[in-house]
C-alpha cells in the first residue's frame, strides 16, 4: 500500500504550489505542482481514501 504526502510549499489566494512525495519519494521533481485549493482537497480525500488513511497534508512554514 502506498504512503502519500502532499506539502504545501506556497499558498495564495487562488492556488496552492505543492510536492508530491509517494513512499517518501519526490513524485514530481521538475517542479511544483499548482492546484486550486479545491482541487488540492479533492486530491487529498482521493488519495487518504484510496491508501486506507496513508496520507497527509502539510505546510511549509512559510506557506500562508
């Protein structure tokens, strides 16, 4: 079963920049990937839902 977290490395007003990491490993090392604070958490009830509750979100410090 895969381990997920998304971390929040910038939030605005409109979107939210974050990294991917599946089993501790960076999904998406080109980047950061923008999604739409609903998008973000339509993501996140996807993946905690499909990984039995192996998922977290979390912010960098300086993200708000």
């Amino acid at each position: 079963m895969n381990e997920y977290k998304l971390v929040v490395v910038v939030e605005t007003r409109e979107h939210a920049y974050i990294r991917l990491f599946v089993n501790n490993v960076l999904a998406n090392p080109e980047g950061l990937i923008r999604l739409t604070h609903a998008e973000l958490d339509q993501l996140f009830r996807d993946l905690f839902k499909g990984s039995k509750g192996k998922c977290i979100k979390c912010h960098c410090i300086h993200s708000r």
